[in-house]
C-alpha cells in the first residue's frame, strides 16, 4: 500500500547505546542527502550540519514519522510519546529480542528508502486503557501498549484479587500477582508466566495469573470489547500496579482497577514480506534440535 512519504523524519535512540548513536549519525548523512528534514534528540551529539536536535518529547508531537533506534523498552517508551497520535513509528533493534523493533541495522537506510517513497505497510497495535478508583474517586489513568500488571513486592505473600468481566464475576485470584496483556504485551511478562501467544492483528486481551495458588486458575483469552474489573483484597502488603513495566502505582484494599480496549493505536512500520512465525522460530529458538 503506498502512503505520504514523511515531510518531517525524527529519531529517538535508546540511552546510553552506543550504536544508536552511530546508526543516527548514519540515518542524518542519509537523511541529508535525500534533503529531509530531520530531527535527532538531544542525547546524540556529533550530527552533520542541518540536522535538528529535540527532546523526545518535541520530536514526537512535530514529526509525521519517528524512527526507534533501540530495543523494545525505547518502542514502549515512545509509545507514550505518541499518545495514540497516529503516527507511525520504524523501530530499529539495538536490543536483544526485539519483537517490536522489527529492523536490524543493516536494514535501516533500504527501508528509508521506501518510506520515503510511500512504500511501506503499518501495523495498527491495540492499547488497553487503565484507570484506579479508590472510594469511588479515579486517582489514576493512563494507557498501556503491552500490560497492566497487578502483583505483589518482593516480600509480600501471596495476595488476592477479585477479577469481574463486565457485571461477570470470573474468581478471586489467589497468586503472586495478575497480567492483563494485549497481543502485543502477550510475548513479553505475559510469556514469561505461562501466558498464551496472540498474533499480532488479533484484537484480543489475556489474563494470565503469576504462580497461582490454585493450578487450574490458567490464562484466559478474551474478545477486545471485554471490560475487565480487578479489586485488591489483600491487606498489610505492598501491591503495585505497573504499566508496560515503566510506570506504576501502589495499590490499597478496596481499589478497583477498570481496563478497557484504548480507542488510541500504536502504528508500526513493518516490512511488506514479514513472516510472524519466523520471527517467533528466530526469537524463541524454536525448531531447534
């Protein structure tokens, strides 16, 4: 499908990343050359002339296209930047496993080149909505692109949740803890605890308890319209609620937690010819003998 090359092209790079700075250096030669505007933030020193530096913060409200050179914390990160905006995001992986930054860095500048000229496909990514009442009064919001993680500190026991699916109670949880997970979020802390794999395109939520007490409370998939209600019961303990594992809140008895299908999306850049199942053989060492 061809789409509007980009009139304003901003990257944000992991911290701390060497490589992320020599690909932005390589991306700002390139960008010069193909005179597009571009705006670097202001973590990367030693840019060519012409090249723009910005806070995060500014590249992502002004720039029509963003390029991630990091790993899939940055992606997380600048998913909140965007904030259901639209705009679509490149990720390059400077990371480990890299579900979301899809490109290595030999990729980069080839795909550029097609950006540039309209030539690329965008994954629209589900986001859940979050919000905390407490004696009925909202004393938090926010929305996530992978989870909403309700779990325990390191020392407390194990703590009790209620979990309702709109007016349907579903059953009091008793575990370390509970992930509700979209398709995206569904291969990373979600994986981790015995969670299932959504495709991506599937506009679906998981709860997956962590280490329950009970062993036939297993995962549970649910359609996208699914409003999910939690409350906390356990008392004298430390529980936090954290989102995509950046941000997050303490939790009291009594609170209750309402997650909802976000009406913002996350958009990707993906590559035209992208096999998921390879990329799960790759990343999870699958087929492996």
């Amino acid at each position: 499908m061809s789409h509007q090359p980009p009139a304003r092209l901003g990257i944000i790079t992991k911290p701390n990343e060497p490589r992320a700075d020599e690909m932005a250096a390589r991306v700002a030669e390139w960008a010069a050359q193909h005179e597009i505007n571009l705006f670097v933030n202001d973590r990367v020193s030693n840019l060519p002339p012409g090249t723009f530096s910005a806070t995060a913060r500014e590249i992502a409200d002004n720039c029509d296209l963003l390029v991630v050179l990091g790993g899939d914390g940055t992606m997380i990160a600048t998913a909140r930047l965007v904030r259901g905006s639209g705009t679509p995001v490149l990720g390059v992986n400077m990371g480990t496993l890299g579900y979301l930054t899809e490109f290595t860095a030999e990729d980069a500048l080839p795909v550029l080149e097609d950006v540039v000229r309209g030539n690329y496909e965008i994954d629209s990514r589900m986001m859940l909505d979050w919000c905390i009442l407490r004696d009925g009064d909202q004393i938090g919001q926010s929305t996530a692109l992978n989870d909403i993680v309700v779990n325990k500190s390191a020392l407390a026991r194990i703590i009790d949740i209620d979990c309702w699916i709109g007016k349907q109670y579903v059953t009091t949880y008793r575990a370390d803890g509970l992930i509700v997970a979209t398709s995206t979020g569904s291969t990373a802390y979600n994986l981790s605890a015995g969670g299932p794999i959504i495709y991506p395109s599937t506009e679906a939520i998981s709860i997956c308890p962590i280490c329950p007490h009970t062993l036939t409370n297993r995962p549970l998939v649910l359609p996208n319209t699914a409003e999910v209600r939690l409350e906390v019961h356990t008392r004298d303990q430390e529980v936090m609620l954290t989102a995509d594992g950046q941000t997050g809140m303490p939790l009291m008895p009594g609170d209750m937690i309402l997650i909802n299908k976000s009406a913002k999306t996350f958009n990707t850049i993906h590559a035209q010819d992208r096999d998921y199942f390879e990329i799960l053989r790759n990343k999870l060492k699958w087929s492996g003998r």
